[in-house]
C-alpha cells in the first residue's frame, strides 16, 4: 500500500495532490482545519504537534510499500511593509508556514525512520525562497527557512541506514486562493500587483491538478537526496 500525507489538502493545489494519489490507489491522510481528512490548527504549534506525533505512530503497526509526506500547506499574508505588521501576525506566519514544517518531518522520522521503504518528505516551496519581493517578507522568509530545513534535513537522513528522500518541489504559478489574494492586495502592500493581475489575465496560471499530476511524477522519479526540483 502506497500512503500519502499531506498538510493543506482542502484546497487548491493540497486538494489537487490528494485527488490525484487516490487517483493512484494510494490511501491519502489529509490534514487541515476545514477538510474532510485529520483537523489540525497548524498555527497552533502544540496542537500541531500532538496531532502528527499520534497520527505517525498510528502507522508504525500498518503495512506499507511507500509512504510520501507533502509538507504543503502555507499562508502569504500579511501583506505589506514589515513595519506594519503586529508581533502576534508575525508569530503566527512562522508558526505555520515553518515550525509545523518542522514538526512535520520530526514527526515522520521519530515514527517511521526504521522502517524499510521508500520513503520521502516533499517541502511544497516556492520562487520566493531565493528572490525578494517588497511586501512579502514574511513570505520570502518563511520559503527560505523551509528550503534550508530540508537540505539539512536531507544530510541528517544520508547518514541513516533506511533514509528519508528529502525534497523541495517548486509547483510555479497556479490558479489557486492564493493567486486570487495576490491580485486583491493594495498595490501600496504589493508593488508587484499589476504583474500578477496579467498572469491571470494572460492565462498564465496553471490549473492545480495538472500541476499535481506532475508533483507525483516528479517525486516518483527519486530526486536527488536534498534536491530542489520544479514542475
């Protein structure tokens, strides 16, 4: 049995991967607050936590021919200057999008280390890890955290006798929420604005589920331990 977990999976391209591995007949663990699979507040660290710690020991007594963990989901906001964003939105920003990464993985190795499978951790990244953009600091930051996680991540497993295949896949530009919160912004909070208002006027935008359908191929194909890739 092929196993996937995936965080964000209610929506765009998180629902589009879970779609796409049942497709597959792979059995699919989603976790999100508002899907239909385990609810988990990802903002909330301790909770977090629990959930994955029991969700991954579950699994420690099923047998399982391969097992990939898709660390996608993650919030863009706030948008706008660093000055004007609140302690609290900052906290809670890192919180998502790159302590539960973290606690994510540890999880998945504390649990599953040993067992003798492909097995891999896929960080869901972004062009915003390697280039800044006024109004997204928050964002640029937390996609470089997680890039960086994750090719240390990958060293730590090379060293292990049955390792973790650890990842990060570049999706590109898609039709999602997130596209859509993008074009609502000020332009005073995104200067970039406009530019992203033409990729969706430009048909630009890919749809998810092909996007998805290409992610699954990609991390089939064994990657490179450490490697960034892109669709």
């Amino acid at each position: 049995m092929g196993l996937a977990l995936i965080t964000g999976g209610s929506r765009g391209l998180g629902a589009a991967l879970c779609d796409e591995y049942r497709r597959r007949d792979w059995s699919v663990m989603e976790f999100s607050r508002f899907g239909s699979g385990v609810h988990i507040d990802l903002a909330d660290t301790h909770d977090a936590a629990d959930v994955f710690g029991t969700a991954f020991s579950d699994l420690s007594a099923h047998a399982i021919d391969e097992i990939v963990v898709i660390n996608n989901a993650a919030m863009l906001g706030p948008v706008g200057p660093v000055a004007r964003v609140a302690h609290e939105d900052i906290q809670a920003h890192i919180d998502l999008n790159v302590v539960s990464g973290i606690l994510l993985a540890r999880a998945f190795a504390a649990a599953l280390q040993e067992r003798d499978c492909p097995k891999t951790f896929v960080n869901v990244t972004s062009g915003a890890a390697v280039k800044g953009h006024a109004g997204w600091s928050l964002y640029c930051t937390s996609k470089a955290a997680m890039e960086g996680f994750v090719r240390a991540f990958a060293l730590e497993q090379a060293l292990q006798l049955h390792p973790i295949r650890a990842i990060n896949v570049n999706p590109g530009i898609m039709d999602t929420a997130m596209q859509a919160e993008i074009r609502a912004s000020h332009v005073d909070d995104f200067p970039e604005r406009e530019r992203f208002v033409g990729f969706k006027l430009g048909g630009q935008l890919a749809q998810p589920d092909s996007v998805a359908a290409r992610v699954v191929d990609l991390v089939a194909s064994r990657p490179e331990q450490g490697a960034t890739v892109s669709v």
